[in-house]
C-alpha cells in the first residue's frame, strides 16, 4: 500500500506546471557524430587516459527563437556528452562527468528542420533554422563549464562566480579571483585531455564490448514534453593504432533518447519529481542463476534531475533473501561508493555526502535474490533541498510481486513498404578514402536508381568558374530537367564542399551520416571541408543531353593536398561520378546519394567493395508498417485503448487477437502467403473492429480483480485487405500488457 500511494503522489505531482515554460521553445538535437581522439596523458598504454570530443548539430522546430546569447550572458544552449560501454549484462558509463559546452552563436542555416527564417544575428536560433558544432568547437576549452553549475531542468547558469568567472586556480597562480561577471578563465597550458571528455584507455580495451557516445542539449525554459529528442547517441569502435586512438562510427545509427536504451534486453522507464524538477531514467535486466534466483541489474540515469539522487531503494518481497550487492559509479574510489544493505522490505543503496547521482550520469546497482521478477516502483530519494517531492518512483524490475502494469511493444508489423533509399560510405579519418582515380554511376530507371561500377568518362573541364568562397553554394540553371527518384530538377545547387542538391541544401564543412539524411536530396561525390579560392568548379552546359560540375585541384582546409572530380548529370536520368588524383586530408569524408528529409540510415558501405554487385535502391516512397499501441497501462479496474494505425488503402476491416500465450521470437508467416508479416501471441480470442481511415480505436476493459497482477497479456492487430498479399491480411506488431494494481 506504501509503495501504491507514493506512485499516486509522484503522478498527482506531474499535473502542477513547469515553473519557466517558454511557450513554443523547442530545439532538437538533429546530429551526434564524429567522436575525434585528442590526445592522452598519464601513465604508458594501456594505463593512461585519454581525451575526446564530438560533434553536434541542432535546429529549432518550435515556433519562437532560440536564445543564444555567448557567455558571460547566462540564457543559451549546454551540451553535456557521456560515453557508455556494454558489456556481459550490464551498461556503464565510462567517460567522467564532463565538462558541458556552451554555445556561443547561431550560424542559422536552412537544413533537418526546414526553410530557416534567419533572425539576421547570431544571438538567437530563428525558427526552422540550424546550427552545427564540429568536434574541433566542442573541444575548445574556452567553452566548456563544468556541470554542477547548470540546473538541467529549468536550464539555466549563472555567469557570477561561474567557472568562466572565477578562472581556473592552476592558470592563476593559485589564486582564486573575486567572481565580477567577467571572464577570466585562461586556456593556455591546458594538456590535451584537461576539460574534454575524458576515458580510461583500460576501459576501452574490454573484450566483446559494444562502445556508444552521446549528447544531451540543455535549453532554459524548454518543457518537458519537448525534450524527447535533446538526447541522441550512436555508436562506435574504438581502435588503438600504437600511437593515437581511432573513434569511428560503427554500424549502429543514432538514435534519440537516453543512451540506456542500448543496453539490449533491458526494460527501460522514467519518472520525475513532478513538474518541479527533472528526470530519472532506469534500466533493469535479470539474469536467472538456476532454481528461483537470479541476478537483478540496473543502470540509473539522471536526465535532468538537479536535486540529484541519494539513496535507490528497490522492493523485495517478505520470503525473499539478497546477496553479493554491488555498486558502479564513475570513477575509481572505493571511498565513496554507496552502501547497501536490506531494510524492511527493500534493498536500500545509500550515497555518501559527497557521491549523489548527479544530471548526465549513470549508476549501477545489483543484487542477486531468491525471488522470480516482477515488475515494480523503484524509488530514488532526492540529494538535496529544493521544489517538489521527496523522492521519484520508476517502473524497473524488482524481486516482489507489487506488479507495476507496463507496456511493452513485440516485434514489428507488416504491409508497408521499407528499402533502402539511400547508400553511403563515411571515410573516417580521412586517411581511410579509397576512391581516387575510380568512378561510379546512378542509372535511372523505372523511376528508381541503381547504383554501380562507372561508366563515363572524365571530360576535360568547360564552362564558366563558379569563383565560390569557402562554404558557399550557388544555384546553377541547366539546360534541361534531370530526373530523380520521386522528381525533376532544372536547377542544380552546387557547394564548395563537394555536393550537389536539386534544392538549397546549406554548404555545411563538417560530413555526418546524420545529417546527409535528414537534410534535402543529396548527390555526394565528396562531402568535405574545402576551399576553391584558389582551385576551380566549373559547370558546363553546353551539351544538350549532359551537365557536368567539375572540381580540379580543390584545396582541402586546413590540410596539404587538393581534389579534382567531375559529376556527369545526363537527361535521361544518368548521374556519373568520376574521381581523378584526391589528396585523402583534412576533416571526414562522406560519399554517396540520399534522397534526404530523414531517410533511413543504411550505415557505411564499402563502396569499392561492393560496387562490382551493384545495389538497387528504392524510389524513396516508404509505406509504414501496421502498427499498434495503447493508450495507457494496464491497471486493473480501469479502460485503456488499443490504438491500430497505419491501415492500408483498401483495408475492409480489423481483427483484434488476445491470447495469454507470447510466441518469442514471432512466428513468421510467409508460409501461408503473409511475406514479412508475424504472429506474436496465440488466436486465443478474435473480435472485428471497423476501419473507416488510416486508424481505428478498440477500447479494452481490464478486469478490476488485483490478483490479476502481475497476469501478462498479449494482443495483436490485423487487417483484411487484399491483394496487400497472396493471403489478403496484414499484422501489426504485438503489445505485451502486463496487468498491475499500480
């Protein structure tokens, strides 16, 4: 009953506002990449520790400016970055609390969030407008505050007394200055890791381990409701070349919200302090260790929490018996861990004064016990004086049969149409490109295109100099209409960097997976930081069928060497990309073709490798699949609704299936003509339900008797619609309701 009224407190609380809502202020965090090595310190390898940074790129989908005013002014964007490993059964972070970047102006570009209406200064993000911070910004030091001096709920930072403010002891002397507003802070002597996000090489070194970075954007008097894409982060492999580290992407795209998510298996959920302060992540997993034990694991992420966290107190049941307690923080002293130990009926962590779970960090905490899991509250007290509740309760995995009524989607849906839109290879460092002196080519056809070996020929260059600046693009008229996969251009936007686009599409320097995909339609012969101030690009168009746009002798920024290639867009459709002698220097390199206006992210392909078999691409038209969801959780005694959307044309009805039987994995149903399509759960019990438009609504009673708790309950949706395939039904993905009294 305890445990029933604090999670009733916790709810009733979210219903109070947010204290410093800016109506319409939204950001997103559009781009996570390029994780750059910058250097180490400390003992020989492997016992030292290194330095790094990351890019980001965010735009602003709300409908007011964005604040951006550069320190020592108070109200602009933070940036906080953590690392993570995954490992056996159990995530970690492994980066320290980093220092946080604050933003210093807008460069407000048009790109992942639409026509950007530039306010003309860099002191705002105007509305649909864009900004990037390579990883060479998001390293420079004269940026980076430490992040106890942010509240990440309301998003503010005061500059008096700020680190910026009082300067760094070491860079004074010794002394401390007296805090006036002013920046003191001085960079000089720093090492290559002071202040960057900073990993044990030890901890990057661990065998079958899966590595993830991310990014978490802080903005004053954004609402909750519109952080769910502040956070983002993707993968990566690191690699130790005898003398540097290499950080590149692996083939695990970005993904947003907490980075917990990539612990595989885990059930994920939150909770916050109503709407007085911010956000408690937690991911809980069980191991079975033979009879009724098993090992409970879980990951606690503080989003944006200021009070912070003190104690996690998980409940147990009465019979149940706890052993081998551990604790994770992040960092090496055994001093101020938390403690552990059984009080009542709950296993209860207990910080130091000096080791709350602080915004942008993640502890763990285990357990084995005596009990099958349920699915329960977890509570995590608050640290320290401030608005709000006392604690915040989270739905985990707990050894007690209090069921908290969760849940959770299974599997996928069918019926609509996925493919590959897009391909790309991203060359990082820039040392890995290999295309130099080859060539390949987009034949259209059918409205579609297929990528393969080349098959023009390099024409020597003609036409006038676009005489561009450095990152520039220029919109070029063309003699006829190319068509494209879903259209036809007359107009060819050509950028410094290296791409061209049938729209203005920005001249970013920096090439990201990301943001290649969410951006316009894109043609990349070479994505990458250059400057023709003093090399040429040349378009010629004196030849009715064909227009070339010719790069030669490009210099690369920043970096010895140059480029010279030569893109060949034909009448009928043809787009040649023909490379001559390519300097590989510089920044990344990104090659290929995306429709864009987030496209589905392929991963890097091995372009020289697998150009030889060719590779059809889709025409860009994506159908999504079935799908269902619920309106609500399963508490006994209360009506949810079982939400079926994405029906397709043609559809006659629906069909609701219930079964307390779960097939896991699903079983495909392909033998009885339903290609790609499912059964997650038994045909227990089958009712029709309209489907007058792309969505219908099944209201579900759940019985209100309690012992139903902890009862898991399947369902699934399916549609009668033929000619969708041989057998005439689609399925959506299954919904596991587990029934709880709280």
């Amino acid at each position: 009953m305890k445990r029933i009224i604090c999670i009733a407190a916790a709810t009733a609380a979210s219903l109070t506002a947010q204290s410093n809502v800016v109506p319409g202020l939204n950001g997103r965090l559009t781009v996570v990449d390029s994780l750059t090595y910058y250097g180490r310190r400390g003992a020989a390898h492997p016992n030292g520790e290194i330095g790094m940074a990351m890019l980001n790129e965010m735009c602003n989908p709300g409908t007011v400016t964005i604040p951006w005013q550069a320190a020592m002014q108070p109200n602009h964007p933070k940036f906080g970055f953590v690392i993570v490993r995954v490992v056996g059964d159990r995530i970690e972070q492994i980066s320290d609390r980093s220092y946080c970047k604050h933003a210093f102006t807008s460069t407000n570009y048009s790109g992942p969030c639409g026509s950007c209406q530039n306010p003309g200064t860099g002191s705002v993000m105007g509305i649909n407008c864009a900004d990037t911070y390579g990883a060479g910004n998001n390293a420079d030091r004269t940026w980076l505050g430490p992040a106890p001096e942010i509240d990440p709920w309301l998003g503010t930072w005061n500059p008096i007394g700020s680190y910026f403010d009082i300067g760094d002891p070491a860079q004074a002397g010794g002394l401390v200055l007296p805090p006036d507003g002013v920046r003191s802070l001085n960079t000089a002597g720093f090492d290559s890791v002071k202040n960057r996000v900073t990993v044990q090489e030890q901890d990057l070194l661990t065998p079958g381990a899966a590595y993830f970075y991310g990014i978490q954007l802080i903005h004053q008097g954004e609402a909750v409701a519109n952080r769910g894409d502040n956070l983002a982060s993707r993968g990566f492999n690191p690699v130790y070349g005898g003398a540097t580290w290499s950080l590149g992407n692996n083939a695990v795209g970005q993904t947003h919200g907490s980075i917990l998510q990539r612990w595989s298996g885990a059930t994920i959920n939150d909770g916050q302090n109503g709407n007085d302060d911010g956000r408690f992540f937690v991911a809980s997993k069980t191991t079975a260790l033979g009879g009724s034990s098993h090992h409970y694991e879980y990951a606690v992420h503080n989003v944006d929490n200021n009070r912070g966290g003190a104690t996690f107190r998980v409940p147990i049941d009465a019979s149940a018996v706890a052993s081998n307690f551990t604790f994770g923080d992040i960092d090496n002293n055994p001093l101020n861990d938390w403690t552990a130990a059984r009080v009542g009926n709950e296993i209860v962590f207990t910080a130091p004064a000096n080791n709350s779970l602080d915004w942008n960090t993640i502890y763990n905490f285990g357990f084995d016990a005596n009990f099958t899991p349920g699915i329960s509250g977890v509570t995590i007290d608050e640290a320290r004086i401030g608005p709000g509740a006392l604690f915040v309760v989270v739905a985990a995995k707990a050894p007690s049969a209090s069921t908290y009524a969760q849940v959770t989607p299974v599997g996928t849906g069918c019926g609509g149409v996925n493919c590959q839109t897009s391909f790309y290879e991203y060359f990082s460092p820039a040392s890995a490109f290999d295309l130099a002196n080859s060539s390949w080519t987009l034949t259209y056809s059918g409205g579609t295109y297929t990528l393969g070996p080349g098959t023009g020929v390099y024409a020597a260059p003609a036409g006038a100099n676009l005489t561009m600046s450095d990152d520039t693009t220029v919109a070029v008229p063309i003699p006829f209409a190319v068509p494209f996969p879903g259209g036809s251009t007359s107009t060819l936007w050509v950028c410094s960097n290296g791409f061209v686009s049938p729209v203005n599409n920005g001249s970013s320097y920096t090439p990201t997976s990301a943001g290649f995909l969410s951006g316009q339609r894109t043609w990349a012969a070479l994505w990458h930081d250059l400057v023709p101030s003093t090399g040429q690009v040349k378009v010629d168009t004196f030849t009715p069928s064909v227009v070339r746009i010719s790069y030669t002798n490009v210099p690369n920024f920043g970096a010895a060497g140059t480029a010279t290639f030569q893109y060949q867009f034909f009448s009928n459709g043809n787009v040649n990309v023909i490379y001559g002698a390519v300097a590989a220097a510089g920044n990344e390199y990104l090659v290929g073709y995306t429709p864009g206006n987030g496209a589905g992210d392929p991963g890097s392909w091995d372009i020289s490798a697998g150009l030889p078999g060719g590779l059809p691409l889709c025409s860009g038209v994506s159908i999504p699949n079935v799908a269902l969801t619920s309106s609500a959780r399963p508490i006994v005694g209360t009506t949810l609704n079982l939400l079926t959307s994405n029906i397709p044309n043609g559809t006659l009805l629906g069909l609701q299936i219930f079964s307390l039987t779960q097939f896991n994995p699903g079983v495909p149903l392909a033998p009885v003509g339903m290609p790609g399509c499912e059964l997650y759960l038994g045909l227990d019990l089958l009712s029709t339900f309209p489907t007058p438009g792309a969505s219908a609504s099944v209201p579900y009673s759940v019985p209100g008797d309690p012992s139903l708790a902890g009862v898991l309950l399947m369902t699934q949706s399916a549609t009668l619609t033929p000619g969708i395939n041989p057998f005439g039904f689609a399925t959506s993905n299954g919904v596991a309701l587990l029934l709880g009294i709280n």
